[in-house]
C-alpha cells in the first residue's frame, strides 16, 4: 500500500498529514486532536 501526504485546516491551523493506504489504525497527536470538535452522531452505526 502507498503513502500520501498532504496539508489539512484544523481550527484554522495548517497541518501536514501522513495517510498510510494499509494501515489498519490512524493515529492523532494530542496538539491536533485538542483543536477538534466534540459532538454526538445523529445514529449509531453497526460494524
């Protein structure tokens, strides 16, 4: 599997990112994930 990275907008803060096509977790550093919204989904969604 590939590599991509590319630039995202959090809280109007450019980031740089690294997808890994194959990886079957996805991580976030803390200084990132601090700057996100929290809310409740509208339905559950079953795996």
């Amino acid at each position: 599997m590939g590599r991509v990275r590319a630039n995202v907008v959090v809280a109007e803060r450019n980031c740089w990112t690294l997808f890994d096509t194959g990886a079957r977790n996805t991580y976030v550093v803390q200084d990132i994930a601090s700057l996100l919204p929290i809310f409740e989904l509208e339905r559950v969604e079953s795996v």
